[in-house]
C-alpha cells in the first residue's frame, strides 16, 4: 500500500530530515522524492510505502502535521489512490 | 507515478476551492419492521438501524483522514416510514419520528430521512396518518427528514395530496416558528422522486432498493467555478468541456469514497450522485458558476441558458467517471445555501419565477425559499402545483422545499445556521388561487407522443 506525502511552504534546512525521521520510526520506506519551487512555495512530494507501518494511518498523519506546525509547513499525507483515481482512467 | 502538477492540483481543490464529498448516506430497509404493535416496530426499527449504522460514522471519519478529503455529512435514508408503520393501529405516529431521531442520535448522523409517503396516485391510511404526523414529528424531532411524492409522469398529479401540503407546510412553520419555520427545512413535496438520492431532506430508501447500501453524494461548485475562471472569454464548446473534465475529477472522488466505504462497511454500493450541491461558505455558489459564464447577476436574462449547460455538461462528465450514477444528479439551485442566490435575490436579481424557469433545466426544484409568513396554505400548494407539473411533463424529478417564515416579510431575512445558511424572504404573486386548489382531485397523467 503507498501513500503520497506533501509538504508545502517556505523551504529551509532540514525539512527532508525531519519528514524521513518519523518515515524511520514508524518503518515506512520511501519509494521517491521530488521537489520543486510551485507558485513561489516549495513543494516536496514524496512517494512512501506503507505496508510495513508499525503505527496506525492517524497515527503517522497526526506525527507529520504536528512536525509541519513546528516548522510552519503545511505536511500532509494521502493515500495514493486518491490522486490516481481522479488523474488516472 | 503521479505528477507533482497533479498532487497539487487535488490538493489545491480540497484546499482552496471547497471539493469535498457532502454525503455518504447509508440506505437501510425496514420492511422486515412491520408490526401490528406499534412498541415491538418501533423497537425493531432502533435496533436495526442502530445495527447497520454503527459504524457509519467512523469509516467515514477514517477514509476523511486517510484520503484527506473531507467528508462533510454521514446520514441515513430508510424505507418510507408510511409503510412501515401502517401495520400497527395507532393514529399518530409523531413516535416513529422520534424513533428515528433516537437512532440517528445514537449513531452518530447528523439527519435521517424517510418520514415519507409516496402518495402520488392516492392515499393509503397509513400515508394519510404520516402526512397528519408531519407538523409535529418535525417539531418535535431534530434529525428526522420527511418528504411526500405527490405526482408523477406515469400517475399524473395527486392534487388533493398537493392541497394537503400547503396546510401542512404552514402548520409544520407555525410549530417551528421559534426557529424562524425550521421544521419546513426539514420537509419536501416531489413529484418523480428517486429512490437512491442520498442527499437531504428528500432522501429515502426505495422499496426497489436491496437491503442495505450506500449511496454517495459529491459536491464542488467552487473547483467548477476555479476551472472556468482559466478559460475567460472562450466559446461554450471551450466552457461545456472545461465543466466536463472538472466534474470527471470531482466525481471520481465520490466513485473512490463510495466504492470504499461500502468494502469497509460491508454493504452493496448504490449509487453516486452527481450534483453540485453549493454551501453558504464563500467560493461554494452554483450562482457564481452562472456569473462566471458572464453575467452580471444570477438570474439576468440567460441564466436558465447557462445552467442548462452546467447541468448537462456535469452529468457528461461524471457519467463516465463512476460505474452507477443516480440520485438527483444536477445542479442544485437552493436559495439559502449558496452565497450568490442570496446575494442574487437581495439585489432583486433573481425572483421565483425566474428559479422556477431554471428548475426546467436542472435539479432540484423550488429549494430552500423562504416567503412572506402570512403566505397562504392555497398559495403554496399552487407553487407546489407549478413545480410538479414541470418535472411531470418533463419527465424529471422536482422538488419544493418553502419555507413560510413566521411574522417575516418581504426583504427581511431568516438564518437557519449552518448548512442550511440564510435567506432573504421572496415576494410571491399576491392574486389568490383559492379556488383551483379546492378542486382537488388528480390531474391525470401527460401523453407522452406530440412533443411540443
């Protein structure tokens, strides 16, 4: 099973560190990372496999948002399926 | 793999242009209710519903969290409750509302609708004795949602059921009159209603319907409206395409939510219904769709044109993205619950004549309108009356949902609060049609050859 992460904002050091430190903790592998500069914010997406998750969905999600209000980012995560079923036939 | 573009379009559309899922409502039937004891039904009824509902709520809660789009309502839709509790003797059955009311409290869901009677050829005495219990279980409840069919193409239009209505409306708005006639919110009279709509009030489960299932209502004017903004100035072929691919989109977020919450619940997936239901909330307006086609208020000369497009553009579009579509699916035009219809009405842009126009050409119906409290009970049948008659000829479902607001009159304003939002009070044309209601009667069924 694969989720997509997102984080939105103003890009600063350490970002993927703190995003991929929780990743480790809950042993969620990540697939692929791409970054880009959207409408004057930085965007970091990031393709996670969640088959082995130690913690619950909510668990992991309520981790990486309060790591975004830390940082003031906004970090979210979805599962995949949500974007291949409205970008994909 | 998905593009970032993509990501961040999605995101942007749940975000900042309101895509949300508005419904997941869960169809449940209470046929095997029956009872000739009115205690053992309504006991029945609980159980059952609180049975196949209890955990409604949370999947919904956990697809919310795990998909990231909101999911703004869980309800419940159930078998006409005319029918249920025509088997017991008693002549009230205010009970059974708060039944229903105790069961939708006990799960979780903010409404739960079938306090209905479909009477549209005549009446049975049960349905007789729900349509007399209306006033009150709407008063006396506050998640209960009750709706009549009165007419329909194959029957033609049960007029004395039509006149019946106006007196119930004014009752049910005298009841509720401390909530500026909340309780007709709560109430709609159809002609042609579907049995698989799972948006409120007029939801119920049909007796075609299988024992339990899920039906899915999408939402989304404003990711409509953001689209269109990008293809200014371009021809309507350029618009009704635009329309299109966006209602794909937003529709295959109701397709991945219905098809996952019914796995998740256990229960047969019915059907999505492919509206664009509008909120009160800023950037949620079908009416603001309609000006983004060009004009300068809803209700200006053209907008029956412009949301004829919108309507048929958005069941294009959606049709292909979901294997079952159903339900009203169209454009709601609800006065109170979209910010341009309010502004529309209160700049006199747009009347009840002009909606009832616009009504030809998409769902629903006369929605969410609030008139001048001392409106009589004939007059509103009279508006009910005009309204059937266009979805009988039709051969589409219409609806009335007015609400007479106690001691208001034209120009004030009424809050209903929350969804249901705020509405100016609408003149109604002030000549009586006393005499053509009191006919009753049936207005027989339309040929369907000669088309004109």
């Amino acid at each position: 099973m694969r989720a997509v992460i997102t984080v939105i904002g103003k890009d600063k050091v350490g970002i993927i560190a703190a995003v991929s430190n929780i990743l480790a903790d809950c042993n969620v592998n990540i697939l692929d990372i791409s970054q880009t500069i959207m409408q004057d914010m930085f965007t970091m997406i990031m393709l996670v496999d969640i088959s082995q998750m130690k913690v619950i969905f909510s668990n992991l999600s309520d981790q990486l948002e309060k790591k975004g209000q830390e940082m003031g980012l906004s970090i979210k995560i979805q599962h995949e399926d949500i974007f291949n079923s409205m970008h994909r036939i | 793999m998905i593009t970032p573009f993509e990501v961040i379009e999605t995101i942007k559309m749940i975000q900042e242009e309101n895509l949300d899922i508005r419904t997941i409502t869960m169809g449940i039937s209470l046929r095997d209710c029956s009872h000739s004891e009115g205690n053992i039904a309504r006991e029945k009824i609980y159980n059952k519903i609180t049975r196949l509902a209890s955990n409604l709520v949370k999947v919904g809660q956990d697809i919310e969290k795990e998909y990231g789009i909101p999911i703004i309502n869980k309800r419940i839709a159930v078998t006409p409750i005319s029918l249920i509790a025509e088997s017991c003797d008693e002549e009230d059955y205010v009970k059974f509302a708060e039944t229903l009311d105790k069961a939708a409290e006990a799960v979780g869901v903010n409404f739960i609708g079938g306090f209905s009677a479909l009477v549209h050829k005549g009446y049975t005495v049960g349905e007789q004795k729900l349509i007399k219990s209306i006033p009150t279980a709407l008063s006396a409840t506050k998640k209960v949602c009750s709706s009549v069919n009165v007419a329909t193409t194959k029957a033609g239009i049960n007029m004395d059921a039509v006149g019946e209505m106006g007196q119930i409306i004014k009752e049910t708005a005298r009841l509720t009159a401390g909530d500026g006639g909340l309780g007709c919110a709560k109430l709609v009279v159809f002609a042609n209603v579907p049995e698989d709509n799972p948006f409120m009030a007029g939801a119920f489960h049909g007796i075609g319907e299988p024992e339990c299932v899920i039906n899915v209502g999408v939402s989304g004017p404003g990711v409509v409206k953001c689209a269109l903004e990008k293809v200014k100035g371009a021809d309507f072929g350029t618009v009704a395409e635009t329309i299109k691919k966006t209602a794909f989109k937003i529709t295959r977020m109701g397709q991945l939510v219905a098809q996952e919450a019914s796995k998740r619940l256990g229960v047969s997936f019915g059907i999505v219904d492919l509206s664009l239901a509008p909120t009160p909330a800023i950037g949620d307006s079908v009416a603001h769709i309609l000006e983004e086609m060009g004009l300068e208020k809803c209700g200006a000369h053209g907008t029956t044109a412009a949301l004829a497009l919108l309507n048929d553009a958005v069941k294009k579009g959606g049709t292909m993205a979901s294997s079952y579509v159903g339900g009203l699916s169209g454009a709601f035009i609800p006065v109170s619950e979209d910010a341009g219809m309010i502004d529309a009405v209160t700049k006199g842009a747009l009347s009840i004549e002009k909606l009832e126009a616009m009504t030809c050409v998409c769902s629903v119906g006369l929605d969410m309108i609030a008139v001048p409290g001392d409106t009589s009970a004939e007059t509103i049948s009279a508006i009910i009356a005009d309204e059937v008659a266009i979805g009988v000829i039709n051969n589409k479902t219409t609806a009335v949902r007015i609400i007479p607001v106690p001691g208001k009159k034209v120009g004030d304003i009424v809050g209903f609060g929350g969804l249901l939002g705020y509405a100016p009070i609408m003149k109604v044309n002030e000549y009586s049609s006393d005499a053509f209601i009191k006919r009753g009667g049936r207005i027989p069924a339309p040929i369907h050859s000669l088309r004109n």
